[in-house]
C-alpha cells in the first residue's frame, strides 16, 4: 500500500517537473523571442525606425513661388505682387474643422460659399497643411482674429503676396488675371505645386501665355509637428526660385492715351503696330474690367454684372472681335485684281450708283454714283460699284489667296489665348456650312468686305502693315524681352529699319498703287478722309475708311431715308479706319473699330489719326535707352 503511495507521489512529482520544464521551456523561448525582437528593433533595425519616427515629427511642405513680374516697354509696372495679410487654418484630417470654421464665420462673416470651400479643403488637406480662409486682412479683421486666437486652435495670421494690376482695366485683355487652380490645371509636372492652397494660375492673356516662365519653382520649409500634426516650430526653409520677369512690347502711355480716345464710344477696339518689327505698341479694347477683383476672389454678383453686360468687357475684342472689314477689304481685293491682271492701273470701271445682278441691285455708298474710275480713284473714294466688278473679274480664289497672305482666315503667330481666325469665306466653306453653291452675289459681297466675310482688329493691324513695309509678312509680337530675376531685364538696343520677315514677292508696282489710293484718301482733297489731312509734313499718313453693315438695308428704308440715328444701338454700322505713317516712310500702323459707330469717316478716323499722330511724335521704335526703372526698383 505504502509502496503504491510512494510511486503515485514519485509519478506526480515528475509529472510536475515536466510541465514545469515544459512551462519554462516556454517561457525562455518567449522570453528569448522577445529579447530577439527587442535586439532587432532597438539595434540591428534602429537607423530605420529613427528615421520613421523624424519624419512623423517633421513635415516637409511645398512654398508656393513668388510670381514673375510685367512691365511695359519703358519699364513701367504693369503686374506686381503686393504683400497681404491672410487668415490661415490647418486641421488634423478635417478633425475640429466645423468648429474651427463656425467661429470664424462669427468674426470675419465667410457667407455660405467660403464656408462650404473652407470646410471641403480643411478636410482633404494633408500633413496640416495650411489653408487659405480669406486674404488681403484689414486692420480690424487682424485685431479680431488675434484677440480670439486662444478660441481658434490652428487658425493664424500670414504675410503673403497677391497678384496687383497698378493700371486696372487699361491692361486688363493684354494681361489677363490670375485665380485659384482648378481640375484643368492639374495633370502635369508640377501638380504638387499647383495643388497649393496658396497657388494662382494665369488667366487669359500674357498672364496665361507666360504662365511657365512666370510660375517660378517651389520653395519649402521643415516644420516639427506635434502628434495631431499642429506646427510646433519651424526647422528649415529654403525659399522658392522666383518667376522670370517679362517686358513687353506695349507702350503704357501710348496704351492710355489711345484707350481715352476710344473710351468716347461705347464699345470697341484700336491696335498699334510697328510695321518693321511687328511690335504691338497699343492693343486696347473697351470697355475692360478690373483684373484686381479676379485676384483677389470675384463676387457671384460681380461675375454676373461683367457677363449680363451687352458691352462684353470679358472680351478682349483686339483678338477676338470678328467684324465684317468692310470698305477696308478693298485693299485686299484691289491687289488681288492687280496680281491676277483683271485689271491693271489704267481700268477703269463704271459707277451708276448701282449694279443689277439677276434682278437685285448691289448698291454703291453714292446714290448718284461716282462715274468712272480707276483703282487709285476707286480706293480714295471707296466706290462700292468698282469693287464689286472688280471682284467678278477677279473671282473668290484669287480674292482669298491674296486676303490669306495678308493675314485673314487664320490665327497670327502671337499666340495670345483667346484669338480667333475670323472667317474668310470660300466655295468650299459656303457648301460645307450652308449646303448651297457660291453665287456672284457673294462675290460682289467679299469685294468689299461684307456678306460672310468676318476679321478682327488685329488682322486689320497686319494687313496694312503688310502693305506699308513694302508686302514683308511681319507677324504681332507682344513680348520683347524676359529674363529671371538674376539676369537683367532689358530691351535690344538696336533700331531695326528693315524687315526680317520673309517677303510675299508681290509686285512693287501693284502695291504702290494701293498705297497711292491710300494716301489720296486722306491727302488728295477728295478722299473720304480728306478732314484728316496733316499740316506738318513729317507726321502725314495715308489710310482707308470702312463702315462694316451690321443688318442688311432693304429697298424699303432706303425709300424711306431711314438714318443709322434712328435705329437702335445694336443695328447700327460698326465704324473702321485703318492707317499707316509717316507716308513716305511707314513704320506704324493702326486699325480701329467703333462697335456701331454708325460711320468710318466721322467716328473710326478722326480716332485713328489722332492714335497714330501720337505714335509718330513719340517713335517708339527710336527709343533704345528704355529700361532704366527697373533697375532702381
């Protein structure tokens, strides 16, 4: 009995012993599992979670770049960056966002569309990265918002820049505006950048065109932040390489004085052009608009009342106005009777006043007519009937070749966004768009200027440019110089008398004809500018007028003797001169359209003489001691 009590104790005790080495078997193995790891993670893998740990207390964030700046020819400013207080505010993920945003809803009044936009980017900002609330603080918002800082976790007071415009709506279509980046900017290589709160992108114009030169590159800062991602202090910053500045070719005082002239009507657009170099000295459409309300966040309000307005000052008419040219397409149609010898410089073409063409008449401006005429007379006195015969004998074809070469149809090389091509009809275009064939009618239309022709003014500027320097195919420039702000920014000092644009090899003659009835239109004494005539030699000009129908005049109310005064403002004629000086010598040229101006010769010429008489006095082109402000600066 004893003996089986003693082998039960014996078996229990080894039992015991087992599961007790067992047991502690195991818990060297963990223990030496656990020293394993420890030695792993604290030793053999230290630099690693080191580094893991330094990069979860600093942040790294992107500096957007200070923008490029504008000037004119002279070194005038024309966009700068002004410093500005704004209200920024950063968020863990979006945690404590609706908070956050109530009371500063409660100090600076956000209204409902700031609120959704501050809530929307609070929530998606990474990294805390900082969000705009509102820019360009005034005094009081700055000492609201500081005197509720302790209510306000992660909201703080910046200084920054924002775009400014020193000369509002006078260089608002050439320079356009910056704002917010929206979808459409993003896709390249530089979409961390652009998806900065912070960061502005150009808008139309120069703003737009040059918007890689003028971006700049992205600076950044080392920020040490605490476990929710709040800014503890900052580390390191290295600041951002700023844009390249521009220098264009506009002349800021010559830009004034022509949009003050054209500021007398309601609506319309008036271009400088150096005939040499294709400088674009004056590009001016009125009304404009304020690009500084773009830059600093434009109302619904705002935005309505610029769109609803029957002036359109959104659009920059210079580029993108298509107008019928009207008498001033003549040119074009003389010169392309000449090279296709329809005609030549003794034809001459009877005018009755009208021309009957399968039972429609084709008035002439004249009611009794102008007799007969050669090209020369024809062009002084704008004889519609002369240029309808010379249409026919010359034919659509050749009208267009010769209207493509001197610049309509088609988009210029000056590659401003927002320019249209105008329209330069054709057989080919009429039977594509209406479905019928061309007729003789359309002919007599396109030989001066109407039917389905369409130009804008900046295709006028080209035209007679081409025409002055001699038939060189100089194409608008707007840009003249730009460098970054290490290099220095200046114009060539050179004076180019000479174009280096390839020749259209049109004939010398022909085109003195054409040049001849431009003067006699202005200095023979019985041109439809003859008012215009200049005293002092030195600054005479040669031109042509132009009165563009905007709805065709019935039978009935020319019986009537209805007058462009009595018909709304809308149906009125568009109003065109263009002109080109000093005669003997061109160098400048000028279009100008008055948006139902009613008449060429009494409302477009007396604006387009006074343009280029100024032009001439100032001679741009002469100036090489330009730039010299900006250095001061």
């Amino acid at each position: 009995m004893s003996q089986r009590l003693r082998r039960g104790d014996s078996e229990r005790s080894a039992l015991f012993t087992r599961r007790a080495l067992l047991l502690g078997g195991l818990q060297l193995g963990l223990f030496g599992a656990l020293g394993a790891r420890l030695y792993q993670l604290q030793v053999l893998e230290s630099q690693r979670f080191t580094t893991l740990a330094e990069e979860n207390r600093i942040n790294l964030r992107l500096l957007a770049p200070s923008r490029g700046l504008i000037f004119d020819r002279n070194g005038e400013p024309l966009a700068i960056n002004r410093n500005n207080f704004r209200v920024m505010a950063t968020s863990d993920r979006g945690r404590g966002a609706d908070l956050v945003v109530d009371r500063l809803d409660q100090i600076l009044s956000l209204g409902e569309q700031d609120r959704a936009r501050l809530l929307r980017e609070l929530r998606r900002a990474r990294n805390a990265q900082p969000v705009v609330v509102r820019e360009n603080l005034g005094w009081e918002e700055v000492a609201r918002l500081e005197f509720n800082a302790p209510d306000l976790p992660g909201v703080f007071i910046d200084l920054g820049q924002s775009r400014d415009y020193p000369e509002g709506d006078l260089m608002s279509h050439i320079l356009g505006y910056t704002s917010r980046v929206d979808k459409e900017d993003l896709g390249g290589a530089d979409d961390a950048l652009l998806r900065l709160d912070l960061m502005r992108v150009g808008r139309k114009g120069m703003e737009r065109q040059l918007e890689e030169d003028l971006r700049g590159r992205a600076g950044a800062v080392q920020v040490e932040v605490n476990a929710v991602g709040r800014v503890v202090r900052e580390l390191d910053r290295t600041e951002g390489q700023p844009g390249s500045n521009a220098l264009l070719t506009i002349d800021l005082d010559l830009q004034r004085f022509a949009t003050e002239k054209m500021k007398a009507h309601q609506s319309g657009s008036a271009v400088v052009m150096d005939v040499i170099t294709g400088d674009l000295l004056a590009l001016v459409s009125v009304p404009g608009f304020d690009p500084n309300v773009f830059a600093r966040g434009i109302t619904q309000s705002e935005w309505k009342e610029l769109l609803d307005s029957v002036e359109r000052p959104l659009h920059n008419k210079a580029i993108a106005g298509a107008y019928p040219p009207g008498s001033t397409y003549k040119m074009v149609t003389a010169l392309a009777a000449l090279e296709s010898r329809a005609i030549d410089a003794w034809t001459r073409l009877p005018c009755l006043g009208f021309l009957e063409l399968g039972g429609l008449k084709f008035h002439c401006w004249l009611k009794g007519g102008h007799g007969g005429l050669n090209v020369v007379e024809a062009l002084a006195a704008s004889c519609d009937c002369f240029f309808y015969e010379a249409a026919r004998r010359t034919g659509v074809d050749r009208i267009g070749e010769m209207a493509s070469r001197l610049g309509f149809g088609k988009l210029s090389e000056l590659g401003m966004p927002g320019e249209v091509a105008g329209n330069q009809p054709s057989r080919a275009w009429k039977q594509e768009k209406h479905g019928k064939p061309w007729q003789h009618g359309d002919t007599f239309n396109l030989g001066i200027g109407q039917g389905y022709m369409t130009s804008t003014p900046l295709q006028l500027a080209i035209m007679t440019a081409r025409l002055a320097n001699g038939g060189y195919e100089v194409q608008p420039n707007l840009l003249l110089a730009r460098a970054t702000p290490r290099e220095e920014l200046a114009p060539p000092t050179t004076v180019r008398d000479k174009p280096t644009a390839p020749s259209m090899r049109l004939n010398p003659q022909h085109l003195a004809l054409i040049r001849e009835g431009m003067n006699q239109v202005v200095n023979s004494g019985h041109g439809t500018a003859n008012q215009l005539r200049q005293r002092d030699p030195a600054l005479a000009f040669a031109g042509k007028t132009g009165t563009a129908q905007v709805k065709r005049i019935t039978e009935r109310e020319r019986d009537l003797g209805i007058t462009q005064q009595q018909l709304p403002w809308h149906l009125r004629h568009h109003a065109l001169f263009v002109c080109y000086g000093p005669v003997d010598n061109p160098r400048y040229a000028v279009s100008v359209i008055v948006e139902h101006g009613m008449g060429g010769s009494a409302t477009a010429a007396p604006i387009g003489r006074d343009i280029l008489v100024e032009t001439m006095k100032r001679d741009p082109s002469r100036r090489t001691d330009r730039f010299r402000k900006m250095a001061q600066r």
